[in-house]
C-alpha cells in the first residue's frame, strides 16, 4: 500500500512571498489533515478535511493559510504572503476513520524556511 | 493547545536497557496514541490504547493507561540504536476527537 504523499519535500523562500503545498492521501482515506510542527515542538493542527469538507480550521491562520481538498482525494495548502514564523516542516497526514482520533498515517513533510 | 505533555524531555540510554517515557494529560479522552519520529522514516504510529484498556503490548513496545491519574507510559525494551527517535503522544479529548499532541520526548540509544 502506497503511504502519504507529499511535495515538495524541502522549499526556501523570502518573507512576503506565497508557497504551496500538495499532499496525496492513502487511497481511500476520508479523512486528511495539515499539521505544522516547528522544531523542538509537537505537531499542531491546522486544519482536517473529511472527504472535502472542512472538519476543523480553527488553528489555521485565514488571514494567509488557505488550503484545499477537491475531490476528496488531494490537497494543497498555500501560505500568502509568508511570515518568518512560518519556518516549519509541514506534515500531512490521512486516516481511515470517520470521527477523528484514529490511527493517523503522516507523509515525510515539507520543511519550509523563510528568509 | 497542548493537552499532552511528555516525561522527560529528553533521555539517553544504552544500548540494550529499558527505556520508559511518560504522558500526562488534562482532560477526558476517547484514547490515547504513541508515536514515532526519526529523520529518516518520519512520524509512524506505533500503538494506540482506548480509554477502556489498562495495558497494551507490541512487540517490544510495552504501554499502560491510568485514567485516573491521566497519564500513560511507553516502555521500549532491550533497546536498539534504531530506536533513536522523538516520541510523542497524542490524545483525543472525549469531546471533539481532534488529537492534540505533546512536545515529545528525545530519546537517544548509545551502543
């Protein structure tokens, strides 16, 4: 079985500029989600979709993260425009369950630096 | 908001002993989740216990739940140098199933 995918795997930008994320869950998982982990800390929710609706964005940053699941399949997430603190490696992850707090299986991250 | 807070921070054995790492956490839960993170393989789950269990086995892999106490222990027997790694533990608080993580604890395997 394919595990999460996710791209790009490292990116470098300067502050102020916009980036994108992608992230192509186990096939059939309902349910996907973006977490930011800034070094030295756990993972924190962003946001979780459940198939392509938005199940909980209530840590996400509106005013410059957006993110997307068309088709209940893959996602994006974009920052714009970035901020220093932006600087983490931002992980997806998908689960087969429904209702949350399930077994969650991670993608390798994308580690993000702003300049 | 952190739910889960790890104990210690960070820990350094040799190869071959018992390492045991500690989670307390503030509310209710559904259960209560261990993971692994390494540079190489990323963040893997390793076990999951629901709040109706007491103790739990894989592999080397020993856990234990004391609601009461809120808090929950990952014992990893006979050590291996693989086992280097940040572990962290995630709970579903009983209301909203959104995992909330600690901050993990760094455990190092000296051979």
């Amino acid at each position: 079985e394919a595990g999460v995918a996710q791209s790009p795997r490292y990116k470098i930008i300067e502050k102020r500029q916009s980036v994108a994320f992608w992230c192509n869950p186990i096939s059939g998982h309902a349910t996907l989600y973006w977490y930011q982990q800034i070094l030295g800390q756990g993972p924190k929710l962003l946001i979780q979709f459940q198939n392509n609706g938005v199940v909980d964005d209530s840590q996400l940053p509106k005013d410059r993260f957006s993110a997307e699941r068309l088709k209940g399949v893959d996602s994006t997430l974009k920052i714009q425009p970035a901020k220093l603190e932006d600087s983490a490696v931002y992980l997806c992850a998908s689960s087969n369950g429904l209702a949350g707090g399930e077994t969650q299986y991670f993608g390798p991250g994308t580690r993000l630096l702003v300049l | 908001s952190q739910q889960g807070e790890e104990d210690p921070q960070a820990l350094s054995i040799q190869e071959g002993e018992n390492a045991t790492m500690n989670c307390s956490y503030k509310t209710s839960i559904n259960n209560l989740q261990w993971y692994r993170q390494n540079s190489g393989r990323g963040l893997v789950h390793l076990i999951l216990i629901r709040s109706n269990e007491r103790e739990k086995h894989s592999g080397r892999l020993r856990v234990t739940l004391d609601t009461s106490k809120k808090s929950s222990s990952l014992l990893i027997t006979a050590s291996r140098a693989a086992d280097t790694a940040s572990y962290f533990c995630a709970t579903d608080a009983d209301s909203n199933y959104q995992l909330i993580w600690g901050a993990g604890t760094k455990l190092i395997i000296k051979p």
